[in-house]
C-alpha cells in the first residue's frame, strides 16, 4: 500500500467525464525487419516482459472509506494485458488525418479506475505501412518528466530488445485488498505527518516568501513585462464537454537551437514565441485577435537531480505570450523578458512549493468545483487565469526501439479543462522538437489548424530573423 501525494489526488478528484485526467504519446514506429501480421503481440508480449521494470503499471487505486480523503495505492495480484493492450485498425486509406482523429476518440474515454490507470492501442492500416502506438495514462501516476523515465524502462536503445526481465513472485492476495481499518489508520498517519510539517515549516515559508519579495523590487526593472492578472476572453476559453481532438507538428531541434542563440533566447522561449505566432493567426481567423497579450500556463519541473520517483512534481508559471506583437523577432524578444521573469518568480518560491499536504475532506470539495465550474454560465463568464498551457519536456535525444520497432516520432498529449480548452505539449526527441496539440473539441473543432500555424509561425520567425 502506497500513499497518493496530495497533488497526485488533485487530479484525481478534478476528474469528470467532460475532464479526463491522463495523459498520454503518439508514437509513429518503423515496423521490424521481416515483419508479417499484426504487431499486438509483439507489444504484449514486450509489456508482459517489462512490468518488473515499472511497477507502476501495476499499481491500482483502493478508496479511503466514503471517499473523505485520498485513496491509497496498492500492487493488483494480476495485470490483464488482453485489457491493457489493445488493436485498432484505421479505416481505407489510412492517412495522417485519419489517425490524429482516432488517437483524438481514444483520448476522449476516461480510465477505469478499476484496473491499473494505463492502456495502450496498437494501430495499424496507415496507407505508408507504419505502425502507430498511443498510449495513456493518469496524471495522478506520472507527470510529464516522470512519463519520460516510464518510456526509458519500455524502449530500447538498439533494435534488439533487453533480455527479458524474471517474473516476480505474485504477492498473497491479502497485501491487496487492505481492510478499512489499514487505509484508515495508515491516511491518518500520513495527515497528521502533513500538518505537522506544514506547522514546523511555516516559519521558514514565511521567511523565504519575503526574501524572494525583497529580491524581485530589488533586480525589478521598468521594462521586465508585468503579467496579466488574467488572460483576454477568447473562443478557447470555454466550458468543455469530453470530445477531444488531436494533431501533430514536429521542427528540428537544431533550428530551434540556432534561433534561440541568435536572439539570445532559450529553446523553450522560442517554443512559446512559436505558438503565441500560431495563436495570434489562429484567432485572427475566429473571433479576432484580443488587444491584450493572451497567458500561458507554462508548467515547470521541481523534481531534484537524479530523482526518478514516480509522482507529480511540478508547478506552473504565468508567462505573456505577446500575442498582441505582430513582429515575430518583438514577439520572442517579450516573450524572452517575460520568460526569464516568470521563471524568476517561480525559482524564488521553489523552496516552499509542497507537492504533499493533508487531503481530509479535498476530494469533496474538488469534485464539487470541478462540476460546478463546468457549468457554461460559470465557466463562459469567469476570465481565464490562462489562455493556453504550453509545455515543454525534454525527451531521448537518440532514436529508441520498441519491441525492435525503430521510434520514428514521439509526440505527447496532454489534458484540458474548463475554461482552457487547448494544450500544446513539445516533448524533444532525437533531434526534433514533437508538437502534440490536445483540444477540446468544442473551443478547437481543427487542432490540425493550430499544427500548421505552429509551421508557419516558425517558418515567419525564421524568415524573420533573416532579414526576409
């Protein structure tokens, strides 16, 4: 049995069937050499290998009685690989479009939370003969970093796979299904961990909250973009049903990496100026480009140097997306300034940010706010705290394998909510940057649109920059 951290079960307990809560990739793979017949076997027979390797692929969740606090993590005594593993086949011809929109379906149908959080499709009959591999899983197992150490224990680095990993022991069924009695002694154990950290480290909060007060009207410079305290009112920003919609976009890293160095920039500065072009164009064509400069919600990891624990550690920062430029080089150059703040900002409260905290009583609340704010008349009216989240995670920078399948792309989905109805997550992977654009469908009927105005706003910043 195993505590969820109290960020893990926000995710959880923000959950709805407009909402789902995972996430997930779209792996486009080169079929082994002599390959014949369906590659459903091959994965499960990869995954039925490889579970020693990633017990959370294991875990399944246990209530807390009445559901008044987190549940807890326990091992399932059998993981059915006929449920987890599953096979599409994309209907004649078999195009790109056609894929993005099934991957858009699958990511639409919320987790069972009466198996293990995780499922994977094999799907085949694209028209090139390649072979697509979706994968999902809840945010409240990984995050995106966490995700990335789950493929490293799945893939390969050469076409050969490892060698097959011994079976464990199958646990007494007992450890399983704990009593009542265990669940409830073990959460009030970890609740009264909780408020006694969260009193010992109030002082230290307190002081290091101040300082990181002093230190930004200190180094504050008139020209450092001040951030929105809310975003403009755009088609993006609305209640959402469970429809989803999903589309691709990958640009070399090398380019990305040579436009960054000339502007003095980082690579996920350019990645925002980037979509804040994409978006500018997006709604230049619905509704019209809103005078003030939409918010990113732009996540950033607070996980430690070689820690590859399997949870959610990370927070999110504000960043401008100068939307309101219609210069790409100005536009990066605020996006720069504002970048460099907000990371500023959130660096100072690093120390302070807790990932863990008591939950007695937070899954109620979540799920009513949750329900309550997917009403259209709450939802269409609140303004958004930010317009669009934009992620960013650094992913293999070598080709992987899977099942002697060579990965040819990689590209990550995410989630989205009320009121923020559009996602953009880049993950890096061999020498490109893999765009995953996750929409509701209601706010982004065409996520395809927002994928070629990626292209086009980097082919602009481009052109740009060298003096076209």
């Amino acid at each position: 049995m195993k505590m969820l951290s109290g960020l893990d079960g926000v995710f959880l307990h923000l959950e709805t069937p407009d909402m789902p809560m995972h996430v997930g990739s779209l792996s486009l793979l080169e079929p082994p050499p002599r390959h014949r017949g369906s590659f459903l076997a091959n994965a499960r027979r990869l995954y039925a290998q490889r579970l020693p390797l990633a017990p959370v692929l294991s875990r399944k969740l246990h209530e807390f009685p009445l559901g008044v606090a987190n549940p807890v993590w326990v091992q399932a005594p059998e993981v059915d690989l006929d449920y987890h593993v599953r096979h599409v086949t994309l209907p004649s011809p078999g195009t790109h479009a056609q894929l993005e929109a099934v991957v858009g379906a699958l990511h639409s149908t919320p987790l069972d939370r009466a198996h293990p959080l995780w499922t994977v499709h094999v799907i085949e009959g694209l028209q090139d003969g390649r072979i697509a591999f979706y994968t999902n899983i809840h945010h409240a197992v990984v995050d995106g970093q966490a995700g990335v150490e789950l493929m490293r224990a799945l893939f390969d680095l050469t076409r050969r796979p490892r060698r097959p990993v011994p079976p464990r022991a199958r646990r007494r069924s007992g450890e399983e299904r704990p009593s009542a009695g265990a669940v409830i002694a073990s959460t009030m154990r970890h609740e009264f961990e909780q408020y006694w950290t969260l009193v010992r480290d109030l002082p230290a909060m307190a002081r290091s909250l101040a300082g990181s007060a002093r230190a930004r009207s200190n180094v504050a410079q008139p020209a450092d973009p001040p951030v929105a305290r809310v975003g403009p009112r755009t088609p993006l920003n609305v209640a959402i049903d469970g429809a989803r919609g999903f589309a691709t976009a990958s640009i070399p890293l090398a380019e990305v990496h040579a436009l960054a160095a000339a502007h003095g920039a980082k690579v996920n500065d350019v990645v925002l100026a980037i979509c804040g072009g994409a978006l500018r164009r997006y709604l230049g064509r619905h509704g019209g480009v809103p005078a003030e400069p939409l918010v990113a919600g732009m996540p950033i990891s607070l996980r430690k140097p070689g820690d590859v624990e399997f949870t959610t550690q990370a927070t999110m920062a504000r960043v401008g997306l100068a939307t309101q430029l219609a210069d790409p080089v100005r536009r990066l150059h605020a996006i720069r300034d504002a970048s460099a703040a907000a990371k500023a900002r959130v660096s100072g409260g690093r120390s302070v940010a807790r990932m863990d905290f008591p939950t007695i009583g937070v899954p109620w609340l979540l799920h009513g706010l949750a329900i309550l704010y997917g009403r259209p008349s709450v939802a269409n009216r609140l303004p958004p705290l930010v317009n669009v989240v934009v992620s960013n995670v650094p992913g293999p920078p070598q080709p992987v394998y899977l099942a002697g399948a060579r990965v040819l792309h990689h590209w990550p989905l995410s989630i989205v909510g009320h009121g923020l109805g559009l996602n953009v997550t880049v993950e890096s992977y061999a020498g490109m940057l893999e765009f995953g654009i996750t929409a509701a469908s209601i706010a982004v009927p065409r996520p395809r649109a927002i994928a070629d105005g990626l292209l086009a706003s980097f082919a602009q910043l481009q052109a740009r920059s060298r003096g076209g």
